[in-house]
C-alpha cells in the first residue's frame, strides 16, 4: 500500500478537505491525526449556539470513530505531532509512533491571541477556539448572570449578540473608538454599537483591561485603563487569532504572519501543503468559513491528480448579529481610495470602499435586502484571481 496523505487537524478545514477529497478518490489511504478529540462540528456555529440551548454534544455531528467510517479514514484522535522530518516525508508524534506520507495537509487552525494582563484572575479568562473550550464555557457560564467580553471585533459582538439573547448582562471592552473597527468605517461601527446597545449590550469603548482579580464570591474584578473598574461573573477573550506556525516552522517551512503557501496551497516544500487557519497565501490570511471552502476544494482536486490554482471569489462575511445585521467585503489590504456611507430609506446605512475611478472594493452594509447585499457582491473584484 503506497503512503497515505495525512491531514493533520481535524477542525472545519481538515475534515472539509477529507470529505472533499473522498468524493474525488474513494481508495487513497487518507490517515487524520489530531491533537483534538476528533469529533466533526461546525466552528462557525460556536459564537451563536448558546441561545439556541446547544451544548457541546449536540454541536458534534460524529466523534472520532464516527468521522472515520464516514470518510473510510484513519483518525487518530488526542495525538500531538512532535516535529515534522520534511527530508524523510514522515510524522513524529509526541507518543513516539512515526507516521509516513506522500502529501502532509496542514491544518492546523489559529491559537487565540492572548492580552497581557496582571492579576492572579487572568488564568480565568476563558477563551473559545473549539469545542472542548465551549464545553469549558457552557459550565463556567451556568450560574453566571453576567459576562464580559474582551474585543469587539467579529467574535466577540458574535458572542454578545448570543450571551444577551440567553438573557445574560453582557458587556464588551474593546480599545478602539468603534466596534469591529479592522472591518468598518467609523459610520458603520457608530450605528452598529447603537443597536448592540438597544438590544441591551454595554460597550465600553476606548478602554482595555490591564488586570483581573478574583473576588470572594467566585467572580472577577476587572480593572481598566483609567483605574476604573467593573466587577463581573465571566470574563472571556476575544481579541483575534494567531495562525500556528510553529510546527511547520521548525520544519524549515517558510511562514509570515501565517505557513507561507501558493496558489495550489503547496509550501516550501513541495510534499507539504498548507490550509485554513494557519495558511498564508498570497500575502492573506483569510480566518473565514468561505475561503476555507474554496481553499479545500481545490487543494482536494490538486491532491487527486487534477493540478489546481486556487482562486477567491467576492467572499462578503454576514456577521451573526440578529440585532445589528451585518454583511461585510472589507477592501484588500492597503487598498487606495474612501468610504462613502449613505443612509437608506428602509434605515439600512450602506458603506461603499471606492477607488479614486469610483470601482467598489469593499462595502459595510447594516441591515439591507438579500438583494441588496447581493447586487453589492456582484459588483466586487474577486480577492483572488
């Protein structure tokens, strides 16, 4: 039997690629090695399963066994891979089997950015970046009333949308003037905050914790810049994320901000390819559900014989805020040109990224039609070409 390709992660980007590489080649040996405990969810679906009464049992469609018969893999749950001998083509894992391969996928995800903070509260700060950690928020969460968040960026107004509809006091401390301030115009981030707001979120905005203190009773004192002060049940982090690179790093790969990889997603080693999270192609790490899907299915027809260049689409990224409907396209990086904001009549605000020959490169819209956001996406440049 020849070397399997091994994927190693089994999040939405490992298991994505199996599938799709299973309808492509149904007899590849394909062996999945994960430090997780295997299971098959949607990570998407985390920021908003609260409110709807889901647990982390209920997230998870399939444990690892389940995830092996469906995709007649190998998955090899709760293993830590030790290093990676590029010139061998083979896996070390930490419990000493070795594993050889003919393609090595990594998919390794992101880790979450952690804020430096003082106080012996911030080992509390909770974090969720897979199920095992909502599983861990789910308890902590039980008997607390009242949440606060750290950033306001698209996860954290994600979770503070959802903490609210399950009837919890939430509160959001973010540094920035607005939220999701990387994504939209100061317009935008103004009329978000206001009906966050309306729908019973407390935004603290231009502050940042600086420490964290338990209190007698089991909850924290939270410190600000400014020496105020908030006391509070739960504290969770959601300031972004920072792709994993290690790994491949100490294999001599090439990594940036993310594993560096081209068009087809091979890296710098041309046995060894790179996806999701902790992908860096082009110059974009691109930590969304569209161009993870777009990224697997090309990477799946590369792997079974059919070369692939991968190309991004107009990605627009709906925000799951039900109080604040958002769709955002944000504009390439160091992109030329301004925003332009128009209020419409059925109250949607509308923000168009326009270049100095009136060319939409991006838009914010709050609120707005299907049509609209669609008519909007239509008229956008693809990300990748």
């Amino acid at each position: 039997m020849s070397d399997p390709i091994v994927v190693a992660g089994s999040g939405l980007a490992g298991y994505t690629l199996v599938r799709e590489l299973r309808r492509l080649d149904a007899s590849t040996p394909i062996v999945v090695v994960t430090r997780d405990d295997g299971a098959i969810y949607s990570k998407p679906m985390l920021s908003n399963a609260l409110a709807a009464g889901r647990t982390a049992a209920t997230l998870s469609t399939a444990d690892a066994a389940g995830a092996a018969a469906q995709f007649g893999a190998t998955v090899l749950a709760g293993q830590r891979i030790e290093s990676i001998d590029a010139a061998a083509r083979t896996l070390h894992l930490a419990n000493g089997e070795r594993i050889a391969y003919r393609a090595l996928v990594l998919a390794l995800g992101a880790d979450p950015i952690r804020v430096p903070l003082e106080g012996a509260g911030a080992a509390d700060v909770l974090t969720v970046n897979d199920l095992a950690d909502y599983a861990r928020f789910r308890m902590a969460i039980e008997a607390a009333s009242d949440v606060t968040i750290l950033g306001a960026g698209l996860i954290g107004c994600e979770f503070a949308n959802d903490l609210r509809l399950s009837k919890r006091s939430v509160r959001v401390v973010e540094p920035a003037a607005w939220p999701l301030a990387r994504l939209v115009p100061q317009a935008v981030g103004d009329a978000f905050a206001q009906r966050l707001r309306e729908a019973g979120v407390e935004l603290l905005l231009g502050q940042a914790a600086t420490s964290i203190v338990r209190r007698e009773d089991g909850g924290c004192r939270v410190r600000l810049t400014g020496d105020a002060s908030i006391d509070t049940g739960v504290v969770l982090s959601a300031i972004g994320l920072r792709p994993r690179t290690a790994l491949a790093a100490a294999a001599g790969l090439r990594t940036n901000r993310g594993i560096v990889a081209d068009r087809s997603l091979r890296t710098s080693d041309p046995a060894i390819y790179a996806l999701g999270d902790c992908a860096e192609v082009d110059g974009l790490v691109l930590p969304f559900v569209m161009p993870l899907m777009h990224a697997a299915r090309a990477l799946a027809r590369t792997l079974s014989g059919d070369e692939t260049r991968l190309r991004y689409p107009a990605m627009p990224v709906v925000v799951k805020t039900p109080a604040a409907p958002l769709t955002v396209a944000p504009p390439p990086p160091g992109a030329s040109g301004a925003w332009e904001c128009v209020d419409a009549a059925d109250g949607s605000l509308e923000a168009s990224f326009v270049d100095a020959h009136g060319k939409l490169l991006g838009f914010a819209l709050l609120g707005g039609t299907p049509a609209a956001r669609q008519a909007l996406a239509r008229r956008l440049p693809a990300v990748l070409d």
